[in-house]
C-alpha cells in the first residue's frame, strides 16, 4: 500500500485500522537503524556544515548500546555565527512579499510529509515513544507548518485599513516581523514542538537559530534536511546543537529579537528574567509544564474515565507537559474507577517501541529515573500505591530506565506529589464529595495547561468548564483526558506558570505572537 493511502495517524483516532501504517513502519525503522544512526551531525549555519565546540555522543534511551550519533556543542562563538548568519538572511527573507514565504514554508511542509515515516523512526529510536505516539507526531508538524501558514493567509498577512482622519490621508496598520528568533526545544517532541516554533517564526518572516534537544539531535538534523530540500535559503534556518550550556548562550546573546521556548517552568522564568534585564524587553514566547487534574464526577462513565485516565497520564511515559498527573473521584464511584484504572493500566505493554504492540518505552535517563525513584519511595512512605512504584529488569530493560506505570493515592491533600510536575508516569489520586471545592483545589498550583473532566450532567460540566484554570480543557474524551491538542481544532495555551503570554500554540493567536505592530500614515496632496 503507498503511504498516500494510508490514513493518517492523530492523537486522537485510537480505533483506526493502522495494519498498513505499522507494514510500512517495520520497513522504515530498520532503514533508518541502518542507514542514519551513529553519523555526525555538525551544525548547519548559512547553508553550510560546522563542526566546531566539544563533541559528544547520544544513545538511545530504548537501549544505551545504540548510538544515535555524533554531535558538537556550540559555545558562544558558534552561537555568534548563527546569529550572524541569521542576521544576513533575514534581510531578504523579511522583505520577500508573505506570500512568496508561504509558497517555501509550504515546499517545506511537503517535503516533511513526504519524509514523515522516516522523521517518525527517527523521534521513536531517539526519544523511546510508541509507533502511533511517533507517527502522530510527524503527522502534527506537517499541519503545524499548514495551519500557521493558512492563519497568515486569512489574515492578509496582518495588513488591514484603518480610519481616516482627512480624505487624502491613507491609513493602515501591520504587523511585521522582529528580526531573528532562537528556538530552544524539548526532547519529548522534537518533531512538532520544534517545527511548530521554528515555522511560526518564519512564516512571520524572522530568521531562525535553532536548537534541539541534546536527546534529539538526530531529530533536528533531519528537520534541517527536509529545510534544505524543500529549498529554504541559505541562513533562514540554522541549527546548532548542544545542551543547557549552548541555550545559556543564546539567551546571554544580545543578537537575538525573541525567543521561542518549550520547556520547564524554571528554566522558562529563568529566560524571561534574563531576556528582560536587557536595554529593552524581547518576546519571549514560551510553553513551560503542568500539573493537569482530571474530574471524574459521580455522573461519570467509569470506562470511558478509566481508559482516558491511563492513556493521558501513561502515553509517553507520563513525560508530556499536558499528561494527567492527578485525578479526582467522586467518593460515589472512587473503588468502581481505580479498579478498572488499575487493571488497564497493570495491562500496559512495556518494552521496545519499534515493537507494534508496545504503549510504553523507557524514561528518557537516568535523572528522569532518579524523579521517579524518590517519587515512589515518598508515595510509599507517605501514601499507598495501588500499581507500579518499580523499576523493571531483565532483556532490554537492562539497557534503558524502563519503569511501571504508578498510581497512588492516600497522600495527605497538601503533599508535594500532588503539586510538583514530575514529567514521569506516576498519577495520584483523590477522593471528593463536592465537585466545586475539588476544581478549587486542583487550580491551587503553580501551573495552568490542560484539565479533564467526566461527567454526564450538564451542570457538573458546566461547572468544571467555568471554573476550571487551564488553557485547554476536555470533557468525556476516551482518547486522553489531558492530552491529544491538535493544530486549528484545539489550543494549547498554558495559564499562570504554564505560560507567558496568555495566548497559546496550535490556535489563531499564536503566529501574531511572532510580530509587532506598525501603523502608516501617508499624507497624500
């Protein structure tokens, strides 16, 4: 079967035939074991390779025997040359018409779809997400690139009339881009979140200076690929790789006009404090975690609750920022709904994602393990845990952090486990009698990204959908009940420390985010 004809994998279509998709899968992810794993991948700065800084090596989190290449740290001084290189191309690149921009933007959401099976092998070995969480992925950048460039398209590229004062006055207001952003990404989605940053910045007509994770390197060079061939201009779109020490750099450049982020909500805070200390302020336009609850009211159908819980705390191994990381139970059906969640969840297959059956991979490393070590250790002293709590042994799990999926509950209301972002699969549980105080607890945290809610009376719906504060919010979804976003059909705005700007990705107000406003006033005699 070609792959044009096989449909399309989304966050949210579980109960589709994918026989297809994982035929063509097997095929692609040993090509790419074959042929792309344990290169070198240097920097791409104006159109070119450069191999500067300290090298280093990434493995696989699936198993640490893997190499997935070779990579350089940019110190200051790459990060400079980016900059300039950026700074160069962003002259022509502003001043092209929007509409000639789109026409590249689109070649480059092309060539992404026509390589998205290898981009998905590639994020599923480097990052140790399920076949159908990888391929989601890349079917989500191509329409990340899509919908920011259709946005531009029905704004008239945020150029409109306005008012006018005297009659032989022309008047019109626009919005036009700052000049060259740095985009810092994540490693849990180093496809979409690192296209849907770096697109918007260009489809606005800034320049890019790039970096991915240092867990995904291979990842980003592949987006630099897919750039070069759909034919983005030398210095549009540059990359460079490294860890925290190359982000500190890019932020400490006074050659950058904005930044795009995604990460943890400290290192976020930390980047505006920064950003903001200068001679002026510069967007920082950022997305940083969250601690999503989920309501599973009396009126709830304790299935489609359960099989939405499981698969938005444990998809990814919990280290998504929208993952629901606590839930509420209504005291009515509290035993009905952890045994069903408990039973799904002790059902999850673990192991090696390129396998067609696994749900859950391994833990990205070992700090992420010693999270989850201290997590367990203080559920169980300080509560009980009704599933998981263990690292697994034996075969492959003796190459990679593979861990159970844990749920707990019994912890005192006011225990951190119920308040910090863990990014790891550990779910807490509540019981409530009254729904209200129950919403009003779960906004008593620091962040404000996604919540979901099962119900069945339009009142206790209603509630939650007023009261509840988070950017996106999800009632009776089997597919996740926190996560699954998609481009132009959800938002995913964080609130309070989930964000920064109240307004998020994947929505209409996320491109404008990347311009600022001028107003013409032409006098005419």
């Amino acid at each position: 079967m070609s792959q044009t004809a096989l449909p399309r994998v989304t966050y949210s279509n579980i109960q589709a035939d994918f026989s297809g998709v994982h035929d063509l899968l097997d095929t692609v992810i040993a090509k790419v074991r074959a042929e792309l794993l344990g290169q070198t991948w240097p920097h791409r700065i104006g159109g070119e390779d450069l191999a500067a800084g300290a090298s280093y090596e990434a493995f696989s989190p699936i198993d640490n025997r893997i190499l997935l290449g070779r990579f350089h740290r940019a110190d200051a001084a790459v990060v400079e040359r980016a900059v300039a290189a950026a700074r160069t191309a962003q002259k022509s690149w502003g001043a092209m018409p929007w509409q000639e921009r789109l026409v590249a933007m689109r070649r480059f959401a092309d060539q992404l779809e026509k390589e998205k099976f290898e981009l998905a092998a590639a994020c599923l070995i480097e990052v140790g997400k399920s076949r159908l969480e990888a391929m989601g992925e890349a079917e989500e950048a191509i329409d990340l690139v899509r919908y920011y460039g259709a946005q531009m398209e029905e704004n008239n590229g945020f150029v409109r009339p306005l008012q006018r004062a005297f009659d032989n006055e022309e008047t019109s207001d626009r919005l036009r881009p700052y000049g060259v952003f740095g985009v810092i990404a994540p490693f849990n989605f180093p496809l979409a979140l690192s296209v849907g940053m770096l697109s918007s910045a260009l489809i606005a007509g800034n320049t890019v200076v790039y970096k991915p994770s240092e867990f995904a390197g291979l990842t980003g060079a592949l987006i630099m690929r897919a750039a070069d061939a759909a034919g983005l201009p030398a210095g549009v779109l540059n990359m460079i790789c490294g860890d925290g020490s190359t982000g500190q750099a890019m932020v400490d450049h006074p050659g950058f006009d904005g930044f795009a982020f995604t990460g943890s909500h400290k290192v976020g805070s930390e980047m505006l404090r920064k950003v903001a200390s200068g001679v002026f302020n510069r967007p920082v336009i950022a997305e940083m975690g969250g601690k999503n609850p989920t309501y599973v009211a009396a009126s709830a159908d304790v299935e489609r609750a359960a099989q939405g819980m499981m698969r938005s705390a444990f998809g990814l191994q919990g280290q998504k920022c929208s993952a629901g990381s606590r839930v509420y139970v209504h005291s009515s059906i509290r035993d009905a709904f952890a045994d069903r969640l408990v039973a799904l969840t002790k059902s999850i297959r673990i192991g090696d994602p390129c396998g067609r059956d696994i749900f859950m991979g391994p833990i990205i490393n070992e700090a992420a393990f010693r999270r989850f070590e201290k997590a367990s250790a203080e559920a169980a002293r300080d509560g009980r845990i009704l599933a998981g709590g263990n690292r697994l042994s034996g075969g492959i799990y003796d190459h990679g952090f593979y861990v159970e999926p844990t749920i707990v509950d019994s912890l005192p209301a006011d225990h951190a486990l119920h308040r910090d972002e863990l990014f790891l699969p550990f779910l807490t549980v509540q019981v409530f009698d009254d729904l209200e105080a129950a919403i009003a607890d779960g906004n008593a945290v620091a962040y404000g990204l996604t919540a979901g809610c099962y119900a069945s009376d339009q009142a206790e719906i209603d509630l939650f959908l007023d009261r509840a504060q988070a950017g996106a919010l999800y009632v009776n979804r089997a597919s996740g009940a926190t996560t699954g976003a998609w481009p132009g059909i959800q938002t995913f705005c964080g609130w309070k420390g989930s964000g920064l700007s109240g307004k998020g990705g994947l929505g209409p107000f996320y491109l404008p985010q990347f311009m600022r406003e001028q107003s013409h006033t032409i006098w005419k005699d």
